[in-house]
C-alpha cells in the first residue's frame, strides 16, 4: 500500500497555486492545516490578525475540498488540538500513516528551524510566489557593497516588463517618488474601504477570538477585512477605481479622522495569498494604460510589491536567522507602556498607536516616521520594537515586518537596508500631518514646557551617535546646522532630552 503524503499549507500560503499543492497526488496524500495557540502567543499577536488568519484558513480549507483534496483541519479550539504546528503534524503522521511532510518553505526562519528538527521526513520546496527567486536575489546581492532597494527595483521591472517602453521607463524616469510626498490639504475625503458582511465561518471566529485571546492587544469588533481570493479582488478593484488616482500625492500624509487616506489595504492580502503579486500590479498598470491614474501613482504603487517588497524578502533569507538580534547602535531603553495603551500627549503617537489598536492598521509613514521615529530616537531595544510591530499589525510576517522594522526604521542592522537612520523632529511629522495643530505640545518649541518631545530628542540622538553618523554624506548638513546653534541652546537642547528620557524609562506621562 502507497502511504500518503502530508502537504502542509500555512495561514500565510492560502491559494490552490502553492508549490507544495502543486507537488501532491490529490488521489492520495493528504493536506494539513493547523490553528494553534503556539502561533498566535509566540507574539501575543492582534485579535483582528488572529481572527483574520483563522477565517482565512477555514474558507480555505473548503476552498480545498471542494476542489477535491482531503484535508484534515485542527481548529483552536478542538480538544485534541496540541496547540503546535510540531505537535499536529505528529498527530496526523501518525493518523494516516504518512512518513513525509510536504511544505512550501515558511516564511520565518523560527518556521523553518522547527520543521527542520521534526521527527519526520521533510521535504521543504522553494515559494515562487514571489518574482525574484531566494537564489535570483543572492545572485544580485553577491558582488555589491551596498544593497540598495533602487537598482534590485529596476531590474524588477526589466524582468516583468512592467510600466516599460522596450528597455526603458515609460516616463523616462525609473522612479517617481519626489510626486508622491505631498502634505494632507486643509479638507480631505477619501473613500471608504471596502466593507465586507460576515459569513457564519468568520462570525464564529470572530466569537472565538474574541473570548480566546481578549487579553491581546487589539480590538477584533467591528471586522471589515476580506477573506477569500473573490472578496481580496473586490476591494483591490475598488481601491484602483476610487483611490488609486491620489495615492501617490498624498501616499505619506497623515490626517486626523481619516485611517486609511488612499491606501489600498491589500498588504495583507499579498502576504497570505489571497492576491498574486504580479497579477495585482498588473491590474494596476493598467489604469495608468487606460487613463484611470497618473503615472506617478502608479509607478509609487508598483514599486512598493516589486521593488520593495521582493527587497525586503531578499533581505530576511540573504541575512539569516541571527538578523533579528542585531543591535548596531547598541540601545537598550524598554518599549514604552504608551505603545500598548496610546496614552502620551503627544497627538501623532497617540493617534497611531490608538488606531492600531481599533484596525490593526497604520499606514507606512505613521510606522516609519511616528512610532518607529520615537522608538528610534528614544534608544528603545530593537528587538523590543520588532516584537510589537510583530504582534500588533494585521499584516506583519517576520520575513516582511523584521528588515522592514529592525533595517528601515530602527536602523539595527548597521546600514543594509537603509543608507541613514529615518529620524526627524516633529517639523516632518508637522509638515506631513494635521496632527500638530491639536497637540498638546508646541511643535516649534525647542526647551519649553510644552516643547514637542522629538525635537529635543533629535539633536540628542545625533550627538549620541556623533561618531556613527558624523561622515555620513547624507547627515552632515544636520551636524552642521547644530554646530552653527549657540552653546547654550545646545546644553539646553541635551538637558532637555536627558530629562524626556528620564521620564520615558521612569513610565511617566510624555
């Protein structure tokens, strides 16, 4: 008698185009999917994330039948339910008899180490759902200096022949970014992302979430979020008719009352495959072809999945497991209580962290420039911040969230995906947002009582790592305007900044 196969198909691999369904025998082997606590509390991950992956999987897992396979499903809250991805893989070996497990390689490397050690025979295939292979990026990599996302990003759009005229940019210009910084204008109305109604499989998930995993950070009520492949379609088609055309402008603008702006909330979709990446771009080039959107929309949109996105993988599996313990500017401060309760008088970090909490949601600026800016400059532990933007973000999968966090925005790992800190004052987050006009701080004050806590914390950060930064070509104009301050205000402005972080690591309110 032949003995079946076990295929593993994981929350983040949900389409009937993944590689190891591609490798079974749907006559006989037999594919396994798993909720378990274990993936939900390595992190103490956000009940909408966890509500959205669970439903996810489940209509999934019909997806699959109804296509013929057989697949044995492990919900959280069966009793027999090991609650470890290990654990119900042994379970159901030994159910079926199976000596092989069949697995499209995860996308974490704590995934990959743990079925590596599994006591079974595991075949783990490469994921080509991506456009640039593991090998094609190493390939790219090899002989460079610097990785720098720009030129892996043309040579993205040279292979997809995306927004290309033969061999160069439609356009005449690879990269369109300095259209697309825009301040939020005094009024905006921006679309309303698509809402979606509850089937009875995500209203009992939502159910279960809700009584399982109340303690996490996060609100799981109300859920607007698709999840199947027909309902991730709907609202990308609905972003491209109705955002798309202002994405670009106002991609890094940051407004009061308005979450979502003209953010296409498809992240993710693409990071659990209810959408294809090169189909998603696609369907987006062509609303530039047919005059839906302008081309510096476009062309910013693209390169986000493309470019940025395939970067960012490349990085996570070129660096290796130990990337995630990197700490080049060796800080060390406690992450903040205000970044679980949203408590701070600061308006923009208050409002990030406040909407997280209701969506599960920010968007790249209010990551890059608010909450990862301040962790930044308020020295806090790298790995205390990669954890949180882990746990809290709907989208967050450590392949995606861990250079994005620790290389981009805590500048961790010494310079390998970006080529200077991503630090300001608070006159960026004033210049990009509405949020300082109702702040509790002043943010053109420097050292009063009410001076606005990033600027103080700017300077500070910049002489702390003087030696670091100080021959930087693209940071020397910053010390040179503070070595024009006069030696008083300097004094003043470190004083201050001793003072902020005093308070921070004593939980005072900032």
């Amino acid at each position: 008698m032949v003995k079946p196969n076990l295929i593993l198909v994981l929350g983040d691999q949900l389409t009937l185009d993944l590689a190891a369904i591609r490798q079974a025998d749907k006559s006989k082997d037999v594919i396994i999917m798993a909720e378990a606590d274990a993936e939900a509390e390595y992190v103490n991950h956000h009940p909408k994330k966890i509500a959205f992956i669970f439903s996810a999987m489940r209509h999934f897992a019909n997806t699959l039948r109804a296509s013929g396979w057989k697949v044995l499903y492990s919900k959280v809250d069966d009793p027999q339910n090991s609650q470890n991805i290990l654990g119900e893989i042994l379970r159901y070996a030994d159910q079926v008899g199976a000596n092989e497990l069949i697995v499209t390689k995860p996308g974490e490397w704590r995934l990959i180490e743990l079925l590596n050690d599994a006591p079974l025979e595991v075949k783990m295939i490469e994921d080509d759902r991506f456009i640039a292979s593991q090998v094609e990026f190493e390939n790219w990599a090899h002989d460079k200096k610097t990785l720098r996302m720009e030129f892996f990003y043309r040579e993205m759009r040279r292979k997809t022949g995306l927004l290309m005229d033969g061999d160069k940019p439609i356009g005449d210009k690879w990269n369109f970014d300095q259209e697309n910084r825009k301040s939020p204008p005094k009024k905006i109305i921006s679309p309303a992302p698509t809402e979606f109604n509850n089937d009875k499989i995500t209203e009992d998930v939502l159910a279960l979430v809700n009584a399982r995993y109340n303690s996490h950070f996060g609100d799981v009520y109300p859920f607007n979020y698709a999840v199947t492949p027909d309902e991730a379609n709907l609202a990308l088609d609905k972003f491209i008719k109705n955002s798309l055309p202002l994405f670009g402008d106002y991609q890094d603008a940051m407004m009061l009352g308005e979450p979502f702006l003209y953010h296409a909330l498809i992240s993710l979709y693409l990071n659990t495959g209810l959408l294809d990446p090169l189909e998603t771009c696609r369907k987006v080039e062509r609303a530039f072809i047919t005059g839906i959107a302008p081309l510096n929309a476009v062309e910013g949109f693209i390169r986000q999945i493309i470019g940025w996105r395939e970067y960012i993988r490349g990085i996570y599996f070129l660096k290796g497991p130990d990337y995630i313990n990197q700490n080049y500017l060796n800080a060390k401060g406690k992450l903040p209580s205000f970044y679980w309760s949203g408590d701070t008088k600061m308006q923009c970090v208050s409002q990030a962290v406040l909407q997280t909490k209701q969506y599960s949601y920010a968007h790249h600026i209010q990551r890059l420039m608010v909450t990862g800016n301040f962790a930044l400059l308020a020295d806090i532990d790298p790995k205390e911040v990669h954890r949180w933007y882990l746990s809290v973000y709907i989208d967050a999968f450590e392949w995606v969230e861990a250079p994005n966090t620790l290389g981009m925005s805590q500048f961790s790992d010494g310079g390998v995906v970006a080529s200077k800190p991503y630090i300001s004052s608070g006159a960026y987050i004033n210049r990009m947002s509405n949020y300082c006009k109702s702040c509790h701080y002043d943010v053109k004050d420097k050292l009063g009582d009410r001076a606005c806590p990033f600027n103080a914390l700017y300077w500070d950060f910049l002489i702390r790592h003087k030696e670091k930064f100080s021959s930087n070509p693209r940071m020397g104009q910053m010390y040179r305007n503070w070595e024009r301050q006069d030696a008083n205000l300097k004094s003043a402005t470190l004083a201050k900044a001793k003072k902020i972080l005093s308070d921070i690591s004593k939980n005072r309110m900032i």
